[in-house]
C-alpha cells in the first residue's frame, strides 16, 4: 500500500509542479484577473455538482423506479450555481471586505485574550492583525491583491521544490 502511495506521489510529482508554477506566475502576472475569475469557478464547481447529482438520481431512477434525493440535490446545485454565475463580480468585491472583517474580530478576540493572560508576544501579534484587517478593510482590494501575489510566488516556490523533491527521490529509487 505504501508503495503503491508513493508510485502515485512521485507520478504526479511533475503535474503538481507545472500546475504550482504557471499557476503561481499567471497570479503573480495579473491577480485581479485570477481573482475574478474564481467567482466563475465557484459556478463551475456548483453546475459541476448539479450535474453529478442529477445523473446519479437518473441512475437510481432507471434502477428502482423511483427518484431519489439526488434529483433535489442536483436541481439545488444547479440553482445555486445560476445565482453565483449572476452575482460573481458582487461576491468576489465583498470578499475582501468579509475577509478583513473576520481578521479584525479574530485580531480583537486574540488581543482580550492576551490582556487577560497578560502575554506581551500575543499582544504584539494581535495588533499588528489588527492592523492588517483595518488595512483589509479600508483598501480591500489593493492589499488583498498584494496577498494574492504573496500567495502566486509561494506556489512558484512550492513548484520549485517540487521539482527538486522528484528528482531527489528518483535519485533514490
């Protein structure tokens, strides 16, 4: 089993880098256009999903007789995945916003908890999370860009290494 575990790892090896470091450099190149672009991938995701669903119903109707719950579960998909198709763009503007909203409360709980237990290291931590979520808040979109590219240029290194872990292993075997 091990084995056959790491046949599988290592077959991929190569896959899993080409995808990290164009995928880390198409990031790092344009991340608004990437970022808007996981709004239609979420829809993909959810038609995917309604999809699937409804074929295993139809499945179990040509078995039984009957419908099953797929076919509601598959409708629901394909509803929900209409509605985010519609409201992409919406949702991926208010992601920033959300996002620097949760870091702002989390910074805040952290930073009661550390007064409390009188940790100065925590203390430190949670301002500057707090800081980070104000910035979040107040220019969602620039500073959630610059993440972003942080993000592209950890799958190019992700990608790198890799590289280097599947020609160190086939050095091995």
């Amino acid at each position: 089993m091990f084995d056959t575990m790491k046949q599988n790892i290592q077959k991929y090896a190569l896959l899993r880098a080409l995808i990290y470091v164009v995928l880390g450099i198409v990031i790092v190149l344009n991340p608004s256009a990437v970022f808007h672009f996981i709004g239609y991938l979420i829809t993909a995701y959810f038609a995917l999903l309604g999809i699937l669903n409804l074929f295993e119903a139809y499945r179990f109707k040509k078995r039984t007789g009957s419908w099953s719950l797929g076919l509601f579960s598959g409708l629901f998909f394909l509803i929900v995945a209409l509605i985010v198709f519609a409201f992409a763009p919406a949702i991926v503007s208010i992601l920033p916003i959300l996002l620097g909203l949760a870091v702002i409360f989390n910074s805040l709980f952290q930073l009661f908890f550390s007064m409390n237990t009188k940790a100065k290291g925590w203390s430190l931590y949670s301002i500057v999370l707090l800081i980070g979520g104000l910035v979040l808040l107040f220019n969602p979109f620039k500073s959630l860009m610059v993440l972003f590219q942080i993000f592209g240029f950890i799958l190019i290194f992700m990608g790198i290494l890799e590289i280097i872990n599947f020609i160190r292993v086939r050095r091995m075997y």
